[in-house]
C-alpha cells in the first residue's frame, strides 16, 4: 500500500470516530436535558391529580350521608 495512501486512510479513520465521539457527546447532551422537562409534567400532572381529588372530596361531602353508597 502507497505511503501516502495508508495514511490518509488513517486520516480518514480517526475523523470518522472523532465526528462519532461528537455525535455521540451531542445525543448525550440531549439526553441529559431531557429530563430536566420531565419533573415539569409530573408536577403538572401531580396538582391535576390533586386539584381532582379536592373536586370529589367536595362532592362526597356535599351529598347527605344516606344517599351515599354503604361502605362495605
């Protein structure tokens, strides 16, 4: 193989896994940001959640006990 030939071989070798490390440090990046919007949703849905079960609390106590449903 042409000594010229081998080393721009070489050349193009490492510039293919230096642009892999790029991509790869890129999507890790995007990974790790990720979830730093995730605890916004389940807050959101946590106080949903909350707000709907005060909703039902009100409700239960505003019907009068017998007509309830009987506990069992």
């Amino acid at each position: 193989m042409n000594p010229n030939l081998s080393t721009s071989y070489v050349a193009i070798q490492t510039e293919r896994s230096r642009l892999t490390a790029l991509a790869e440090r890129g999507w890790e990046t995007e990974q790790a940001a990720t979830p730093a919007s995730l605890p916004l949703v389940v807050t959101m849905i946590c106080q949903r959640a909350g707000a709907l079960l005060i909703l039902a609390r009100r409700r239960l106590q505003a019907i009068p006990r017998q007509m309830q449903a009987p506990i069992t």
